[in-house]
C-alpha cells in the first residue's frame, strides 16, 4: 500500500467516533518504517481562515484500515 492510498482516506477515532481529518504526510525513520501519520484536522467555517498545527498520530496507534476510512486510538 503506497501512502497516497492512505491519504484518501478519513481519520476517525474509536474512542468516540469523531472524525479526525486526512492524512498529510509521514515521518519515517532510517528503516524505511512510518513512525508517524500527520494529520490535517478537519476544517469547519470557524477555522477556515485560522491556521492550525497539523497532529501526529504515531502508527501503533492504528487498529484498522479499512476500504474508507483509518480507525486510530488516541
């Protein structure tokens, strides 16, 4: 699975459902291992003209992946 495949997919948390955003890029150490996902957080009108820092979520942290979206433990 190459990482643009992933980027086309949706975050969501399994703690409480909510979605967290899309795939931005990855962190990869010497091994060629993702370390870490970045996350552009969703976006609402509030937020649309205010940046926001970009979240990590570290790749043990991913329970699933499936056809449509990514579950992650946070």
């Amino acid at each position: 699975m190459f990482l643009s495949d992933l980027q086309s997919k949706d975050i969501i948390s399994v703690k409480d459902g909510r979605r967290i955003g899309r795939i931005v890029d990855a962190e990869i150490n010497n091994q060629g291992r993702i370390i870490y996902l970045i996350i552009e957080e969703k976006k609402n009108f509030k937020k649309f003209m205010v940046a926001t820092e970009d979240t990590k979520i570290s790749f043990d942290d991913i329970t699933k992946i499936g056809e449509d979206v990514i579950l992650v433990k946070l």
